[in-house]
C-alpha cells in the first residue's frame, strides 16, 4: 500500500501550494480508516519540505517518482519516502529515506540501539541507519519483483533537525550501520542530493515502485523451518524496530551479572515476532556461553521445535534448550543466567499434570533467572487457570526486588502484515471496541463459508502447496475418536461432512504429520506455532444474538481441559466465572483466528453469527 504516488515536478507543486500534507492525509484515511496523530500529520508538512529542498536540484531527473508512507511487505511499518528512477547503466533503482525529526540524540552501550526525546520522554529506539537498512532487507526478502528483477533499494536516513553536536549518531559505534545506509544531517541537503544522484540518473515516474507495490509477497519465513539454520549461527530473520530494541536490551541485561535481578515485560499480539526474538536470543546467549533455556507452559512450540532438530542434535542438548514452565519448582535463584518465557500468558501457578506442584510459576521462573523476558499477550489466555498477566509478573518482580523494564512489539509480520485484520478480530468478536469495521484494503485471504464441506475443500486444496495449512476448531465437540478409532468428532450430516479430532499418537506434532490434513486440530496443538492458511469451525460456545457476541461455556467439550472446573465457580461466583468464560472462548477463537500468515477461512454453527461475519467484511 502506497499513501501517496507522483513524480518529483506533481510532488514539489504540491509542497509549494501548501497541499502536501492534506494529498497524503485523505489517502491515508481512506486505505487505513484512521486519522493519524497531529504530529504524525505536522510530520508530513515538515518533513515534505525538507525533501523538497533535497528534490530541488536541477541533477535529480524531474520525472523521477516518490512515493510517501509505502508499506513494507509482511508487517505493519510504512517507509517514509522512496525515490525511484534508473542508474547510469539502466537498471531500475529505488532509495528508501528514512525521515526523522528528532533535534539531537544520545549513544547507548546497545548494538544499533539510540536514545532520544519522542512522545514526551527520552526513549531507546533503533538507530535510523539500522531502521532503514531493516525495511530495505524486508523488501529484499520478501517482494518477489524486487529479488527476481535486481532492483536496486539503497536505504539513508535524514535528520533534517539534527547537527549532532556530540557525535552519538554519527559515533564509530555505529559504523558498520552507517555503512549500510548512511545518516544525513541537518546541513547535509547536498549530500543527499548527491547520494540520489548517484542512484537515479533518469526517471521512471514511479514505475519502479508501482511493479514493487503490485508485487507478489513471499509470505514470512516459518520459526519451526529455520530453526536448526538459526542454532548453527546463521541470520534468518532481520530484527525490526522494536523487536531488534528488545533483543538488545535483554543482551545488556545479560551482562549485568552480580547486580539485582532483571525483568524485562514484553507485550505483543500474534505474530509480531515475540517467538522469533524469542529462539534469537536463545541462539545469542547460548552462543556467548550464558545459560539460557526457552520455557513454554504449552508444550506443543517446544515439541515441534524438537522435533525439527532431532536429527542435528543430541536429545540432551534439546532438552538444555527447551523447557516446560514447571521445571524450575526447585532450582536455586540466579541459577540460570536468563530464562526466555515464549507465551507467558499460559503460566498457572501450580505445577503438574494435577497441578500440585511448585508455589506459582511465575515466581519460580524471576527466582531462578538472574534475568527473565516475559513475552505476554494477555487476549490469548486461554485456561482458566492461566495466570500470565503483567500484574502478576510485575508482583514478583517487585518482591524480588528486580529492575523492571516493559517493553512492547507491534510490527506485524502473520495475517498478512496487517494490524487492520487484528483490530478487525477484536472489534467483530466483541474483544475490545478498535473502530476497524471492515476489512476494505487488508491483504489478507479472509473467507467465510455456509458450508463446512466447502472449507475443508478450500483448506485441502491451499495446502497442495507445502502442506502447512489446517483445519481446527472450538473444542466443542467430544473426543470420541480417542477411545474409539473408528468414530467420527464432528459432523454436520445436513452437509455431509465428518471429521476427527488430531490423532493421540501425533499429540503435539500433529501439525507437522503429513496426514493430519485429515484432521482437525484445537487450541493445543497450535497455540504459539503458525500455518500458511487456517480453516475454523466456530462451535456453539459463542453466537450472535440481539445484536452482540454472546458465550456459553456450557457448550465446550467434557473432555476441555481449559474450562475445567468452571461448573464449581458458576455455583460459588457466578458473575465472575461468567466474565471467565466469555474471556476464553473469544480469546480462544481470537488465537484460532490468527494463526494464519496467508489467510483464514471460516465456518460458523450459528448461521446469525456467520452472517454478523459477513457484514463486518465490508462496510
């Protein structure tokens, strides 16, 4: 998605009449169904008049195209400004420049990592040689124009505002960025001019960046697939803004051995990248002889991983690694160097299969960490004894007298690098209010269908491609299958359709296993892991009814674990278990709903809510 697309001539008219920033923001309220902030839109006046300048010299072909606010491939972050046109030799060429209006910044200890004063406070961001270089790399990555026809992106940063009196952003700390995408300061409008020149030495009027924008988007590498790649040392995915922030601040937390204990809080929705930052740390501390274990409550993420390196590692070395949440009932404090807690949502405060082991998990794991990450999202508390909210990690923190640091992911990397489709998740399922009414301008391969037959259909057929894609469904339905192989979990006879449930001998590798395409998963066996396309069956746990979402709990399996127990805290508090409940299955189903990278189709029980869907995909 591009918010505004014209030739150099079309784009310094429209700065000089003054009409800049309203071009850009009736487009962008348009595609996104948002108004940006005031000094997002104060940005773009100031910001565009700046490049004008640049723009201005008579070197820099009239016809050469710019392109303002482009979305980069597979996340939710916009570049700035991109200039497009050809090179000497005729081949196409594109320059991303990243826009910073900041006046003066401070170095830190962090690789890559920057201070300065933005929204009212001093913040650690990414230095903005590193943030350019990171959206070129996406581009790089993922476009398949840009890779299949060598199209030249070269990233820069300018700060129009800053001299850099004290060096930090131009410190030799950071020079093997700046090498990779140079920093133009405030008096440097030559240099940059130049620095286009160099690149651009004919128009294109933005041909180049319209083929980028039309084409097709390879979808984000799967964890699972590039994890032996990764623990062999090699770089498969390039850190982002604040997941590259996270990383860094956990590194230096790592070093302060000795000190009090550190606890880094790091919210995130689905597929902003909190396991691949994740499994990179462990990949980074590990090799710098730290220990540190990736912990899991849900065993499913710590099985598909094994069993992805089992034939490259020993078991011993596996289990080093990767560790359930109630490991640690018993350990010493400060003995593990940094503990890396993956959906930390999950955590109960008992340990064991009867929960009759260890105090609280969350205590355990701050008491045995010298440093502990929390990766947290709260709407995907799925249990009802799940406990891993920042108030409870926080709570002990405290107790133990740790330095908390919270933190936060928004870079969208699944459901089509679209925050809109999220938004549009919890807006329709009645999760919180978002104001995304409609999916207008996602891309992402959303369906609703009338008959379950016809998805499973769709589903079999995506998944021809590589085999990662699923059916799963609300665990409404009895595990019959369990006991009896020759049963079917569920039917729908008036559509001629019947499934089972994933097979018991698969457990938690069902979604790895060839056949399981004829099988139908739950919440257990996919929470933290991720599909190309997933098909949901909505069960009778949740329906539309005089206009809003209503639950019932009392519509779930016998044989869920997840609400075990409910029916005892209906009858001593039947308000809260209630409030309970409906948190889970809409979470349940918001989790469902997000484990696709490339699309998700959906079957409905309840035909009112099936059409509720389908009126909230368009205005």
């Amino acid at each position: 998605m591009i918010v505004y697309h014209k030739n150099k001539t079309s784009f310094i008219n429209d700065v000089m009449d003054s009409v800049i920033a309203d071009e850009i923001l009736k487009v962008y309220q348009e595609k996104l169904g948002k108004r940006p902030s005031p000094s997002e839109y104060q940005s773009w006046q100031n910001s565009s008049q700046y490049m004008q300048n640049v723009l201005l010299d008579s070197g820099i072909p009239d016809n050469c195209g710019i392109s303002i606010e482009y979305n980069v491939p597979s996340t939710a972050k916009r570049i700035d400004f991109v200039i497009s046109g050809n090179d000497e030799n005729a081949n196409k060429s594109a320059i991303i420049v990243e826009l910073k209006q900041w006046s003066s910044a401070e170095k830190t200890s962090k690789d890559a990592i920057v201070s300065t004063y933005l929204g009212k406070r001093e913040r650690e961001v990414t230095h903005p040689s590193y943030q350019a270089w990171s959206y070129a790399a996406l581009l790089q990555d993922f476009n398949t124009y840009v890779y299949e026809n060598n199209i030249g992106i070269y990233p820069c940063a300018y700060l129009h505002n800053c001299d850099d009196k004290n060096g930090s952003i131009m410190d030799d700390f950071y020079k093997s960025h700046l090498e990779k995408a140079p920093v133009f300061l405030k008096h440097d409008r030559q240099k940059l001019s130049d620095f286009i020149k160099k690149y651009i030495t004919t128009g294109d009027n933005g041909e180049t960046v319209y083929e980028i924008e039309n084409g097709e988007i390879r979808p984000s590498k799967a964890l699972a697939d590039s994890l032996l790649s990764m623990l062999k040392g090699n770089k498969e995915f390039t850190l982002i803004d604040e997941q590259k922030l996270v990383y860094e601040t956990t590194l230096a937390a790592s070093k302060n051995k000795g000190e009090k204990k550190t606890v880094i809080i790091v919210k995130g929705g689905p597929g902003t990248g909190k396991s691949v930052v994740a499994i990179n740390l462990l990949v980074a501390l590990n090799g710098d002889r730290k220990t540190c274990h990736y912990v899991t409550r849900n065993s499913a993420p710590r099985e598909v991983y094994a069993a992805k390196l089992t034939s490259s590692f020993k078991k011993t070395h596996i289990s080093n690694l990767f560790k359930g949440s109630g490991s640690y009932t018993e350990t010493d404090s400060n003995s593990i160097d940094v503990l890396v807690i993956d959906e930390a949502h999950r955590l109960n405060e008992k340990s064991g299969m009867f929960r009759n082991q260890g105090e609280n998990q969350v205590k355990e794991l701050v008491h045995t960490a010298q440093t502990s990450v929390f990766f947290v999202d709260e709407d995907q508390k799925i249990h009802i004894h799940d406990i891993g909210d920042t108030e409870e990690i926080e709570y002990w923190a405290k107790k133990h007298d740790a330095h908390i640091i919270n933190l936060e992911l928004e870079s969208q990397f699944r459901c089509g690098g679209s925050d809109g489709y999220l938004a549009w998740v919890d807006n329709t399922l009645d999760i919180k209010n978002t104001a995304n009414y409609d999916l207008s301008d996602i891309q992402y391969d959303f369906r609703i269908f009338d008959d379950p037959e016809e998805m499973r259909k769709a589903i079999f057929k995506v998944n021809m491609t590589n085999n990662k894609s699923r059916l799963l469904a609300g665990y409404c339905w009895d595990w019959e299958s369990k006991k009896n192989p020759l049963a079917y979990d569920i039917h729908f006879d008036e559509f001629n359709f019947k499934m089972r449930w994933n097979l018991s001998d698969d457990g938690m590798l069902w979604i790895l296993k060839e056949d399981s395409i004829n099988e139908i998963g739950c919440i257990h066996t996919c929470q933290g892991l991720e599909l190309d396309y997933a098909g949901i069956i909505i069960g009778p746990d949740i329906r539309y009814e005089n206009g809003k979402i209503v639950t019932n709990v009392l519509e779930r399996s016998k044989n869920d674990r997840t609400v075990f127990g409910i029916k005892k805290m209906l009858k001593e508090d039947e308000t809260s278990a209630l409030e309970l409940s409906d948190s889970i299955i809409k979470n349940t189903y918001r989790t469902l709903m997000t484990r696709g990278m490339k699309g998700c189709f959906v079957y409905c029980v309840d035909p009112s809510l099936r059409d509720h869907l389908k009126s909230a995909l368009k205005e």
